[in-house]
C-alpha cells in the first residue's frame, strides 16, 4: 500500500535557545486548502483498504442487528418526578423522558435529534431544577468545546428567552430554591480566536431565571491565576456555596465556602494547596461531607465542622480500607458507597456514623453506576453491566433493602454462551497485574485465536467491565477479549495511579507488554 505523501517543510523555530525543526507545522492550518486535500487523500486510502474486507458487510450487519434495541439511562428524582434517557435503538442521540410516577406514561422533554438537520447539534449536558420544574440545557455544535445553554419549562415544553453564550469546561448547578443556577464562563473572545486560542480566566457566575446573561452575579474570579477553573455547588439546606477551583485535569482541588444567608461574611478558604481530592458529599448544618484521598491513596470519607475546621478536628466516617472508594451518595441520611474490588463493583451502605448497615447483592462481575439520589429519596435507581450484559437497571429500597429488577434490555444473543474469567499476570517489575479474559464457553485454544488485548493507563481512569456490541461481534466469530487494568488507572487508588504517571509512565507499557506476553504463553 502506498500512503498518500505528507510534504516536509523546512520551517523551524528557536525555543530556549534550541532550534526545533517543526516541518508538518502547515497541517496546523486547519482551514487550508493543502490540508483539506492531504486529509481527503488519506480518507480515500483507508475506505479503498476497508471496502476490500469480505467480512465487512456481515459485520456491519450484525453489529446494526445488535445495536438495535432500547438502551435507558437509570432514573433520578428532582422535585418528586423521574428523569431518564431513552434510545428507540439506533438514534444518534439519547432522548430526554419525565414521568410523574413510576406508573405514569413518560413524555417526550428533550429530543437532541431535532436540534439539527445533519447531527451537528448535539445535548452537551444538563441540569434539572431542585422542583422538577425547569430544564437546563447546554448544545454543543460541530464537537465544539464551546456550549450555549438555554432553559426550557418542563410542563409546558417551551423554552423560556433565558440563552447564555461562552461557557465552557462547565455544567450547571441549580441553587436549591430554583431560582437560578451557577455556571463558569469566559469572557467573549476575539472572533479569530473563538475556536482556536487557548481559554483563560475562567470566572464563576450566577444566573436568575427570565434575565439576561448581562445581569448574572459573579460569584468568584481569580485574575492572578488565569489558568484557574471553578464549579459551584449549593448544600442541601440552601445555606452555603461550596466552590471548587481546579488546574486543568489534576484531580486535585481547592475548596471555599460562601454562607449564602450572610452576604457580607467573606468566602472562606476551606481547603487549600491543591493537596488532594475532595468531592462534596452532603452537609448536615455546619458539618460538611467530603470524599477524599487526603492521606488515603483508597479513599475515605471525612466530615468537616466549619466551626471547627482545623485538620486536627476532622471526622473519618468512613475509613480507607484495602479497596478502592470509587463513590459516595449522601440519600435519606444514609452513606451509598460503591467500592472497586479488583476492578469490579460492590455496593455497600453506611449510616451517618460510619457503621456498615447493608451491603446490597449486585448481579456478578460487572460494573455499577447510577446512585442519583436527594437526601429525601427513600430508594435509589442503578445500573449493572459486563462483558457480556447489556446496561440493566435495578432499583434499590432503602427502607426494606430490596433490590429488585427493574428494565433489562432484549438483545438477539445469548449471555450464557460466553463466560468471563479474571487473571493475574507479573509485570515486568513483579507487580501482579489484573487482566479480564472474556470468550464463547467452549472456545478452542489453539495458539491461533484471534485476541483482541485492551488497555489504557492513565488520567487516573478506570477500565471496568462494560458491554460493547462490536467486541461481541468479534466474540461470536471466535475471538477472545482481553482487558488489562494497567497502572495510571484508577482501578487501585492513588497510589497505583501514580505508578504509571510521569516519570513511572514506563510501568503502563511494560504493564501491556507483560499482558501480551501472558495471552500469548
């Protein structure tokens, strides 16, 4: 095959000193017409190659087969009524669905298909109002970062005149009265630079329903450090913001506190120094829930007195154990805990003390997700997937324990014809590392079977069992799927995570070579 050429310039550039030779600098003009070409050559080389495949059109056939069937998100309450999406089968976006009850008919909130002829429009996030009242909602169009949000009256199915512009790296968040929501937002860049320069000095604002983007609130700013984020979160009781300020993707954050119902008491730095991850669980009055990995590489959650906020006087509720704490939600007084156990899901329920009350049976070696609730929920939606199960909801009765079934997906396949298995292989350095091996029961082992190896690595992102069509296309035609939870991920916590960051990045790869060596003995 011969690939279509990539001219090499003899452009360069000076930086400390050192000439660097930069010769595809041209292909970062993304709107010339050389590039456009080179591009349109490249293209047309990978779908002459693709369309020469016999088994395509089968596979092709197949996977539209399978991906056609009806996918729901697991429901969450706002203001008593259920919230979820909802794929007819093959819809390229998820539609948004309400009902009253449980036994109500559902109707149709938001369908991002609609927004636009050609699918370039698409639901970027969204919010629903403490009431279940009003609907924001933010549009993204081309895959840009860019998101324009709107409000929308959920009984009427209007949209109200409220419409924000340059927000960005930002979901909203509803004060608890309904009144408005907090969002980060940038000022309005030059119009050569909207959709190409690089974005400082992120601000923190406030916006009241039925008024303009010119009159929200600034809540915080920082013009000393441009490169900062920020995210608002109003406690339960309506009492404070909790404010979290970010540095790209360090999951490590600083924390502030403004009281809401004393507007002349300054914000108060809470926690500083980008020391570690907290994540704001729930509040009862002046005590404050945070999930962290402060001096807990597998997490734990601690509560904090803004009377007394001094590390010395903070709680543990719940202590760090030898598994990962992936989660944590704060529903109807009681502590929701999904933990990861060699890269799987267990669920286990705590109350306000810490003492473990309930540790609820999830359906097998798979994931689970979901947990959406308010503090005055008395039962919670989840989902379960794996290798082999399609996402399936369950939903879960805090006051009886139960865990009943409550929509499972219908696929043209059997479950029962594949079986998964979980291994541990050394690495180069000794390290056992976890590896899930996923094939039709009955399968023949004979030093030729096509192995598909899977693995990531990094941003402290977990890879847990989840269903995939396509790899269940190349199971069924023979193939074995292979996952391998290599370092940099998230699967062990803090310290693993770092293990395979920096200048211990050559663990990951040593990790997956490791990996194919072990499929391959």
């Amino acid at each position: 095959m011969k690939y279509p050429p990539a001219r090499r310039s003899d452009f360069s550039e000076t930086l400390h000193g050192i000439e660097v030779p930069d010769p595809y600098r041209w292909m970062e003009d993304i709107d010339s017409e050389e590039t456009h070409a080179w591009i349109k050559a490249q293209n047309k080389t990978t779908n002459d190659f693709l369309s020469q495949i016999p088994e395509r059109d089968t596979i092709k056939s197949r996977m539209t087969e399978l991906w056609n069937y009806e996918k729901y998100s697991a429901p969450f309450r706002r203001g008593g009524r259920l919230f979820y999406f909802h794929n007819d089968g093959l819809q390229n976006q998820n539609v948004l669905l309400w009902q009253e009850s449980l036994e109500d008919e559902p109707k149709e909130l938001l369908d991002p298909n609609t927004l636009s002829d050609d699918g370039t429009v698409a639901l970027n996030t969204f919010a629903i109002s403490p009431n279940g009242k009003l609907l924001a909602y933010g549009l993204s169009a081309s895959g840009s970062d860019w998101v324009e949000w709107y409000v929308r009256d959920i009984d009427s199915g209007k949209d109200l005149d409220d419409h924000l512009k340059w927000v960005k790296f930002s979901d909203a968040s509803w004060s608890k009265d309904s009144s408005g929501f907090y969002y980060a937002g940038y000022d309005e860049p030059k119009t050569e630079e909207a959709f190409k320069g690089t974005n400082y000095h992120q601000k923190l604002y406030f916006h009241k329903i039925n008024s303009s983007q010119s009159e929200d609130t600034l809540i915080y700013k920082d013009d000393d450090q441009p490169k900062y984020g920020f995210w608002g979160q109003e406690t339960d009781d309506g009492k404070y913001l909790v404010i979290y300020i970010r540095q790209g993707t360090l999951r490590k954050f600083n924390i502030l506190i403004k009281d809401l119902k004393n507007k002349n008491t300054p914000i108060v730095e809470l926690l500083m120094g980008f020391k570690a991850l907290y994540e704001y669980t729930g509040s009862d009055g002046t005590t404050f829930y945070f999930e962290t990995d402060h001096n807990a590489p597998m997490n734990r959650l601690l509560a904090i007195d803004l009377d007394h906020p001094e590390e010395e006087n903070w709680q543990t509720i719940i202590a760090e154990s030898s598994e990962k704490l992936e989660s944590v939600s704060y529903v109807s007084g009681e502590f929701l805990a999904t933990y990861l156990v060699d890269a799987t899901s267990v669920l286990r329920v705590f109350d306000k003390t810490g003492k473990l009350i309930d540790e609820p049976q999830v359906p097998g070696l798979g994931t689970i997700a979901g947990f959406g609730g308010e503090p005055e929920d008395t039962d919670v939606f989840f989902l379960f997937t794996s290798f082999t199960t399609p996402s399936t909801i369950y939903r879960y009765k805090l006051a009886t324990r139960e865990v009943n079934l409550y929509r499972t997906p219908s696929l043209n396949f059997n479950p029962e014809d594949y079986v998964t298995k979980q291994v541990f292989y050394p690495s180069k350095d000794g390290t056992l590392i976890p590896m899930f091996i996923t094939q039709k029961k009955g399968l023949e082992i004979n030093g030729a079977t096509p192995t598909h190896l899977h693995g990531y690595g990094g941003f402290n992102i977990s890879r847990l069992p989840e269903f995939s069509v396509p790899y269940l296309v190349w199971m069924e035609m023979g193939g074995i799927y292979a996952v391998a939870n290599l370092r940099g991920g998230g699967e062990y916590g803090k310290n693993l995570h770092e293990a395979g960051m920096k200048h211990n990045k050559q663990n990951v790869f040593d990790d997956f070579f490791a990996a194919a060596e072990y499929l391959i003995d």
